[in-house]
C-alpha cells in the first residue's frame, strides 16, 4: 500500500492506495467520527462492494441510501434524498459519510456532508478510475443544474480517501478510458515525463497491467495533491486543473448530462484547447499530434459531438465558472507539462478552434 498526504494542516487526510484496501477495517475506522455511518452508493456499486464495506464497518450504527446511477441524478432532487435518510434516521453532527463509487457518487456525498447540520465528516471510497486520480481527492463537492454542470456546491475535505484498487475490475473499458483522459491531464498540465510514460505504457494500462495502473493512479494523485495543498480554493495553480473543462463542460450540458462521459468531453476539450494553443503559436503544431494521438489510444474522443456547433459552445461556455468578470478565462498549453489559466487570447482564434472542431 502507497500512502499519500494532501497536506492542508490540521485538515490534512492520507489517501491510500493498493488492492485489498477494503478488507482492512482501520484504513476506514480510524476516519469515522461518532457511531453513526451513512453509507451512500448507487444502484451498480453497492451489488458488488457495499457488503465489503458493511463487514468494514461492522460495530457501528450503520444506515445506507442508494442513489440511482447517473449523470443525470446529481441534482438537488437527489441530495434531498440524502438528507431525508439522515434526518428520518436521527443522524446527529458527529455522524461520518462514506461515499462509495464513482465522482457522481463522491460528490453528492461530500456536498450532503458538507451541508448537513452546516458540516459533518465524510470518508471518499472511490470505485472508478476517474474518481480515485481526481474527484475523491481535494474537496470540491457539489451537483449540477439544469443551467450548468457543478454549478452549485462547496469546498468540503474528506477526512481520508481510501483507493482500493482491486475495484477497478469490475469497471467497464468505456469508464476505464474516461479516467485515462484525467491521468493524461496531469501529464499536460505539470509533467512531461509523465506524459512521456503515458505515451509507452498507454497499452499496459488499456490491459489494465495492475502495476501500471498503480503507478499511475498514484503519481496522478501525487500531482493532484500538490496543488490542492498549494491553493485549495481555487484562487490560482488550482484552476489549471480544469484543461479541457471548459470545453468539455459545454458538451455535456449541450449533449445532456449522462450522453457523454465526463472523461470524454474532458478529452475532446483537452485537443480543443492544444488546438487553440497552437493556433497561438505557444504549443508545437506535432505536441497536439501528440496529444491526438494519445487520447486516442486511450479510447478516447477527439472531436465534439456532430450535433454541437461553434454559437452552441459559445453559449455554454460562457456559464461556465471559470467565467470571470465577465471574461472568459482558459486553460491553454505552453508545451507539454506546462500550462497556463488566461483570458489573454484572441476571440478570432477561439473562433478558429470552435468552427474546425465543431
Ligand atoms: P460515475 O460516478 O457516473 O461512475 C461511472 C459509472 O461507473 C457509473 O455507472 C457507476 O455506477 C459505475 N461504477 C463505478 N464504480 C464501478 C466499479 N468499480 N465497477 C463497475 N462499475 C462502476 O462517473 P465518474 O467518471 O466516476 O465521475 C464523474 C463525475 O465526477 C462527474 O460528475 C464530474 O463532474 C465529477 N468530477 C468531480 C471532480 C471533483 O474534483 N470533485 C473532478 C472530476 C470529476
Ligand atoms: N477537478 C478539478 C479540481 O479538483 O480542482
């Protein structure tokens, strides 16, 4: 087992990573404030590990609620279910959430934790490959609305994120390609090397070489966790964490929650962004070859959705929270490994990307 720190003083949590993390009772019990523990999963996980989890947490006053799986279900219709479970069940404030499954699962769960009686420990269970390089770790919780996808939520840490690799088996190739494209973010954002590795190891991991998969899961979050600990709240570094977002996050609400993968879109906004990097002459026209290529190989998608034109991305990008007075501010590439949050680039360009792309 790796153990990591994310390192934000007395708010600091392990997040620890290796197969058969789900039968060690303390890796979790050490984390759970009081006696009462609110299991929340959705219909497809908890058939496979909410029992492990239960045995887990055998001697506490245990409750469970299962939410539907989906996209489309991480809405405030669906966290009012959450909070109607812990109230008809009596949970006080010292009551702990466990959150097992994916980002959706993971981010309702940390936003009812955040909210109820104004905040009560949780515990990240992360069972998709995109939920343990990403979304379990760093506190950013919430759900979508009709208008925009997160749009309403909080920083909420949990108090451990416990990675137990071995879930992964169950995880289909399409789940496992959408994580890719968070693993290959890294890669762009911060680090060459790693995108290097990625570019010879893409088979190992498309075979899911559980080694490969190992390192990989954790140098990810070892990146994800430096830069949370640097900036929590998003005031800077952080931000460069959405490349591709604000793309991607238009062609989900544009598509419909659900239709296509959060991983997915985050992989054709990633090659939108290079594209309009390069279109500025900072990113080498062969890097966004590269990147092409890789996303690829990952079993990725490269361009948007037919049905989605260049007004329609306009439209939707400009809800997006990286909106800021009224400017809209992107994640572009300098190089491969070095990235850049800025408003400074030409709408004429944006344009370009926009009707090649779209
Ligand atoms: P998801 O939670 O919908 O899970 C994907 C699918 O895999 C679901 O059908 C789920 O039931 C199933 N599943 C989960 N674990 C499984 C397993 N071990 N075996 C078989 N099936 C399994 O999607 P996701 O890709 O995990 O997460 C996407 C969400 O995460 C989006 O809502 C996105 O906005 C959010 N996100 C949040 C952050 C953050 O920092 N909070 C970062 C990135 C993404
Ligand atoms: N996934 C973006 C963030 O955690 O900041």
């Amino acid at each position: 087992m790796k153990t990591l720190t994310v390192d934000l003083g007395i708010r600091s949590y392990p997040i620890h990573i290796g197969q058969q993390l789900l039968q060690q009772p303390e890796l979790v019990t050490d984390h759970i404030r009081g006696r009462q523990v609110m299991v929340v999963s959705n219909e497809t996980v908890a058939p496979l590990y909410l029992d492990k989890v239960l045995e887990l947490l055998d001697g506490f006053d245990v409750a469970t609620v299962i939410i539907p799986d989906g996209e489309q279900y991480k809405t405030l219709d669906t966290l009012n279910t959450i909070f109607d479970a812990l109230l008809e069940k009596r949970f006080n404030r010292t009551c702990t959430l466990v959150a097992l499954g994916g980002g959706v699962v993971g981010d309702i769960t940390g936003f009812a934790a955040a909210c109820y009686q104004r905040g009560v420990a949780f515990v990240q269970l992360p069972t998709t490959l995109l939920a343990q390089v990403d979304s379990s770790v760093g506190g950013k919780t919430g759900v979508n609305h009709a208008l925009g996808k997160n749009m309403i939520g909080a920083f909420h840490q949990p108090g451990c994120v416990l990675i137990d690799t071995d879930t992964l088996d169950t995880l289909d190739d399409r789940q496992l390609a959408a994580g890719l494209a968070e693993v290959i973010k890294y890669g762009l954002i911060r680090d060459a090397g790693f995108f290097n590795w990625l570019e010879e190891h893409m088979d190992w991991l498309k075979e899911r070489d559980k080694e490969a998969l190992a390192y990989a899961i954790e140098h990810s979050c070892r990146i994800k966790a430096e830069i949370v600990a640097a900036d929590e709240r998003e005031s800077g570094q952080r931000a460069l964490l959405n490349l591709g977002h604000t793309f991607g996050h238009a062609i989900e609400t544009g598509t419909g929650y659900g239709t296509w993968l959060h991983g997915e879109a985050v992989a054709t906004g990633m090659l939108m962004a290079a594209d309009l990097s390069a279109r500025h002459g900072w990113l080498a026209t062969a890097d966004v070859e590269r990147i092409a290529t890789l996303l690829q190989q990952a079993g990725l998608p490269i361009h948007p959705p037919e049905e989605m034109d260049a007004d329609q991305f306009i439209r939707l990008m400009a809800v997006d929270k990286k909106v800021i007075d009224s400017g809209l501010r992107l994640v572009l590439l300098k190089s491969i490994g070095d990235a850049l949050v800025t408003g400074d680039f030409e709408a004429r360009l944006l344009q370009e990307t926009l009707d090649s792309a779209a």
